[in-house]
C-alpha cells in the first residue's frame, strides 16, 4: 500500500508543479522590476537628479519606456509617464496609493505631517478633506465669495491701467501673485497684504516672504531626505532653515486665529444689546471668513484644535496662490507669443458681453474658447509637473510589474499631457484641442490632470478655475497685450515647486478704447 502512495504523491505534487508553470508562470515573471538605468551603490539613481527634475525623468523614460522603478538612495520611487499607467495607479490601485511618503523636508512645514496636502491616508485624512470639500470649498462656499473675487480683479486691473498710463511694460508676476495672494487671504483670514488700502503692510510683506520662501523650499532637491547619514551633517543648511520658516509660519497663522477669535468675541458682545433677528444678523456678516467658520466649530468639537485649523488653513494658503498666479503668468505669456489666440479670445468676450461691461463669474460659463485657453495652459504648463508625490501602502502591481510597498509614486503629468501618442503637435499652444466640435475625444480630456486623479484630487479645483477664468478674462478684456520686443517670450521653466517661468513675464498693455470708461471708474 505504501508502495503505491509514493508514486501517487509524486504524481500529484508533479500536476500541481506542472499547473503552477502553466497558469502562474507570468504572474512570477511580472515580479521582475521595469527596466531602468545604472543604479550606483548608496546613491543609487540621485546621480541623475537635475532641475528641472520632471525634464530629466522624462529623457530617462524617453529611453526606458514609461515605467521606471528607480532608487532614491534608501528610498524606492516608481515614475510613471504613461496616461494609461497614471490612470492604473489612481483607479485599480488608487487606495494604495493614496499614502504621502513622510520626507524629513516636509515634517516642519506640515504640522508634522498632518495638513491636507501631507497626511498619510486614514480617518484623520477623511476629516480634513471633509471638512475642505464640504465646509472650506464647496460651490456653496465658493459662490459665497463672489463678490471677493470681483473686488480683488477690479483692483488688479486698476493697478495694470496706472502701469498703462505711464507708459511702461509690466511685470506681471508680481501683479498676479498680488491678486492671487489677497483673494485667498480674505477668504482665510479678511486681510489685504497687497496693492491699495493695505492695512499692515509690514505684516503683509512678512506674509509674501514666508510664501515664496516655502515654495522655494519645498522645490529644493532635498539629497538628505533619500540619504539619512546626510542629515546628521546638513550639508545644504536646509534642516536649519526650514525649521525657522516652520517657526515663523506657526506663529503667523497663531496670530491670525487670535485676531479673528477677538474679533468674534467683541462681535458677540456688541450683539447683546441687539435683538435675536438683530443679532444674527450682524454675526453673519461679521463671520464670513474660513477661520471663522472654522472657530464656530471649535466651539461645539474639541477635534477643531488650533492645531487642526492651522494645518487646514495652512494648506488654503499654500496651495491657493502661488500655483493661480503661475498659472496666469505661464497663459500671458502664450497668449503674447500666439497673437491670433488673443484675438480669437477677445472677440468671443466681445460677442457676449455688452460693450462698457466688465465681465462677472456668471460670464465665463459661456466663454468656451476662453476656458480653452485655460485647459491649454494646464496641459502644456502644470504647476504640479510631478503632482504631490504618493506611496503605496501594500505591494501591487502596475503595468505587469511588481512594485513593493513604501514605494514613492512620481506621476510625470508633464510627460504624459505632451505626449504625441494623445496629442498632434502636443508642444503647440492650441486651445482649440479642447473645444468641442474640434475636440479630440473624451480620452484626450481624460489624459489631462493638472489637478491630479483619484481620492487626493486637489479639492481648490473649483476656486482655481474661477480665479483663472474671471482674472484671464478681464485682463483680454480690458487691455490690448503685446510682447517688449520683437522676439517671442522665453517659455523656459524655473526651479520651484510651482514649476514658475525661468523669467518673470513682462509686456506691455494698453486700455481697449471700449473699455476707457469702465478703467478709469476703477
């Protein structure tokens, strides 16, 4: 009987083995990790980091296909540059992916990893992102600022019609940032800090320094963040500095919070003589900003900490101004550089908007070619050309291949909106890919992601595309734009984690005669 077992056992375990081979033999083959370039011992694939570091990732896929498992000195980094790949790592595997790798270079500007932009995914994350989404940047809350963002444009354009009036060119990153920097810091906080009728401009020019010093910060090759021996000794001074810009950004947001719980406080004691419809009133008007909102509810939940709304409203204003302004910038300077566009623009606002009538947020809706023009400028000039970087929790598998956990997920967004597989022409500034009936398909639109993909989608989505939309199309309204010289503007990129213009934009700009009257009421 035992003879007989044996053979039985060796039969069925050479089955097994031989169904293993058949039906499983490429799922093991698919361990392997996508192919990639020499990888040298302790610094592995840092030797390859230039700036702009989506450009030299893009040459390296150029040779070795759109997916890359490289290494970061001690960390794994996944790059993909394929908008099927980018699709496969924030759809089938979206919640693994949802993590944010904890980088030392982050920790002391993000509350220690716990703002919206950086915290790792979990309950702490769901809350936040409620409370942005339905709370902080609902349509609601949005359209609430209406009015706000009008103000903040008419103040824009007045001070281009000055520049005007003298006539010299401008420097518009200035003027962007300005108007990008005071829509945000009302709805956070109902302050000014650039431009006329400032109230602390000492205060407001600590504020702008602290922003273009943490976006400068933060779009620095941190070489310590992937070699941990490298931190001990500091090399690039970064530890130091960004542990007294973390300082200076706590104290500055600490004291906003205090200004706006006095004031609520002084406005309750006023409203005591007042009756209850009175009242209410009167608390309505003077609580409209988000640390307002966010203070009420600090009075019925203790989770709304100080903490917790410095990290949120830290987030707001971090990811609400740079990146608008750049955005504007990066669509000035195609529309200088494509004279028919700006013309095709101008007459389509012409055509729906009475002569003598500034445009309103409800106009843009019905301005496809303008919102082209925008769409254009995201595909071709995203703020974000790496987008935030993720972190897969568990192993998985994308494109066939195996990636480990704890691997830094880099979506080469830049890549993937110029490819030429998607996009005819995909370095030509053409808005005319995203009008309809000479659209380019829904896989085409689908391919474009400036905002990202999937549960961390940036939720200012909306009030981006509002800010760009009313403050593009005024400023094609009201001015006629022409490049300084005869050369055409220098699309170079810079250094910085908005991926700004290597030069500020200047041009120059003159009154549209229909619209003298309107500027000069300003």
């Amino acid at each position: 009987m035992a003879a007989m077992v044996i053979p039985f056992a060796a039969l069925l375990l050479s089955s097994l083995l031989f169904i293993k081979f058949l039906f499983f033999s490429s799922s093991k083959k698919n361990q392997h990790p996508p192919s990639g370039p020499l990888a040298l011992p302790i610094i592995g694939h840092l030797y390859l980091f230039k700036k702009p570091l989506h450009r030299a990732l893009a040459r390296i896929s150029a040779v070795h296909g759109p997916i890359l498992l490289l290494r970061f000195g001690s960390r794994r980094v996944l790059v993909v540059s394929s908008a099927q790949l980018a699709e496969e790592c924030f759809t089938k595997n979206d919640l693994n992916f949802a993590h944010r790798p904890k980088l030392p270079l982050t920790k002391d500007l993000s509350y220690n990893y716990t703002t919206l932009g950086a915290a790792s995914y979990g309950p702490d994350w769901r809350n936040l992102r409620r409370i942005a989404t339905i709370e902080l940047l609902s349509t609601h809350r949005i359209n609430s600022f209406t009015d706000l963002r009008a103000e903040e444009v008419r103040s824009m354009l007045a001070g281009l019609h000055r520049h005007a009036s003298l006539g010299k060119a401008v420097e518009l990153r200035s003027l962007l940032f300005g108007e990008a920097l005071n829509v945000m810091m009302r709805m956070v906080a109902g302050k000014r800090y650039y431009g006329e009728g400032v109230e602390d401009a000492v205060e407001g020019k600590r504020f702008r320094e602290m922003v273009e010093e943490t976006f400068a910060t933060l779009g620095a090759s941190n070489l310590s963040d992937f070699l941990p021996i490298l931190r001990v000794f500091d090399f690039q001074g970064l530890k130091k500095k960004i542990s007294v810009l973390g300082r200076k950004r706590d104290q500055f947001l600490q004291e906003l919070i205090e200004e706006r719980r006095r004031e609520g406080n002084r406005a309750g004691e006023d409203d005591n003589g007042d009756d209850d419809d009175d009242a209410d009133e009167k608390t309505k008007k003077k609580k409209t900003t988000m640390i307002d909102m966010l203070l009420d509810l600090q009075n019925s939940d203790p989770y709304y900490t100080d903490e917790v709304i410095k990290a949120l409203i830290s987030s707001m204003l971090m990811a609400g101004t740079d990146t608008s302004s750049a955005t504007l910038e990066w669509a000035m300077a195609c529309l200088v550089n494509n004279p028919h566009v700006l013309k095709k623009a101008r007459e389509e606002i012409d055509a729906n908007i009475p002569t003598g009538r500034l445009l309103t947020d409800s106009d843009v809706a019905n301005l496809p070619y303008l919102q082209a023009i925008i769409q254009e400028t995201l595909r071709l000039f995203p703020v974000g050309p790496l987008l935030v970087p993720h972190e897969s929790l568990d192993d998985c598998v994308v494109g066939g291949y195996h990636v480990p956990r704890r691997t830094i997920l880099l979506a080469n967004i830049h890549s993937i909106h110029r490819d030429p597989n998607i996009w005819p022409e995909p370095t030509k500034f053409m808005p005319e890919r995203f009008m309809e009936e000479k659209g380019q398909g829904l896989n085409a639109k689908a391919s474009i992601m400036p905002f990202g993909m999937g549960r961390r989608r940036c939720p200012g989505e909306g009030h981006a595309m509002h800010v760009l939309g009313l403050t593009l199309g005024a400023m094609i309204q009201c001015f006629d734009w022409h490049r300084v010289g005869e050369e055409e503007v220098d699309l170079e990129e810079g250094s910085g984690l908005a991926m700004p213009m290597a030069n500020p934009l200047v041009a120059v700009c003159k009154p549209r005669q229909e619209m003298v009257h309107v500027l000069d009421q300003l």
